[in-house]
C-alpha cells in the first residue's frame, strides 16, 4: 500500500506548490512595509511635507491618498503569526484606519490633525505590531 500514499502525497505537494502562484498580484506584508514605512517611504514623506510653513497640500493630498490604499492592502495580507488572528486584524484594521484618516486630514489641508495622525501611527503602532508580528 505505500506506492498509494506515494502517489497522493506528490498530489498534494504539487497542489500546495500551485497555490502561492494565484495570490502573486497580492504584495507581501515585506514590499508594502518598505513602500509605506521605509526611510523614504509615504509617512516620511507626509511628514516631512506637514512640516512645511506652507506645505504643499496637492503633493500631500497625492502621498495621504496612496497611504491610505496601501496602508488597506496591508489589511488584506495573511496574519504571519499562527494564534494571532484577531490582534493581526485588530492592528492592521487600526492602521488602515489611521491611513484613511491621514488621507481626509489632508483633504483638508488640516496639518495640525495630519502631524497627530502621523506621530500616533509612528508613536503607538510600528512598535506595538512588530513586537507580535515582525518574526524576522
Ligand atoms: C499592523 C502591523 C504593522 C504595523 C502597524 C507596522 N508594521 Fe512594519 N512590519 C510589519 C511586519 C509583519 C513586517 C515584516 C514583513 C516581512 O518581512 O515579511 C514589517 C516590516 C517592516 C520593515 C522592514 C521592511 C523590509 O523591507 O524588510 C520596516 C522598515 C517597517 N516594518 C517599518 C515600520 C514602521 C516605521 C512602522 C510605523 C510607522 C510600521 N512598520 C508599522 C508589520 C507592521
């Protein structure tokens, strides 16, 4: 009977290598962390704007606006952390929460509200996640 177990276990090994490829348009929590946080990343560069006597609101406008998107992608990737479930979804919603709230702050040209969102996502939320969740 072994040749049997064999056989279905080449099946579910090609199976599972097949997987990976369906979700490839789906950036990695890895690529959206260095476009979102990296050195030069979006709230680099919204922080670095708000800062401004008279910032340039259609160049923060444009970086709030792809902060939130990618800041909701990264809501949509695996939980890394088998048993974290629900604080990977609490942390990643929190974060794409304050994305869309940095994007509507910007709208407004409100910089005081835009420097509070960026220094409580820098402040609270890159250290409170990584402790969990950044395992490399
Ligand atoms: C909700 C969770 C979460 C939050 C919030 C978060 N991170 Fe991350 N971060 C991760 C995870 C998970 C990784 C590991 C990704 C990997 O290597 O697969 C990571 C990796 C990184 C990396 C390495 C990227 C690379 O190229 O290897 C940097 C830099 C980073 N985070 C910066 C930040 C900063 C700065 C903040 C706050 C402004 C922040 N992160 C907030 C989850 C988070």
């Amino acid at each position: 009977m072994w040749y049997v177990r064999f056989c279905c276990g080449i099946a579910i090994v090609g199976l599972s290598a097949s997987l990976p490829a369906a979700d490839d348009k789906v950036r990695s929590p890895k690529e959206i962390m260095a476009s979102t946080h990296s050195f030069k990343g979006l709230l680099k560069q919204a922080e670095n704007g708000v800062k401004a006597d008279e910032p340039k609101w259609e160049d923060l406008q444009k970086v709030a606006t792809q902060y939130a998107k990618e800041t909701e992608e990264f809501s949509k990737t695996k939980n890394p952390v088998a048993g974290k479930e629900d604080l990977w979804k609490e942390l990643t919603l929190k974060l794409a929460k304050s994305g869309k709230e940095a994007e509507a702050a910007a709208k407004k040209k409100d910089a005081a509200a835009l420097k509070k969102l960026t220094a409580d996502i820098r402040g609270e939320q890159c250290a409170r996640c990584h402790d969990t969740f950044r395992v490399k």
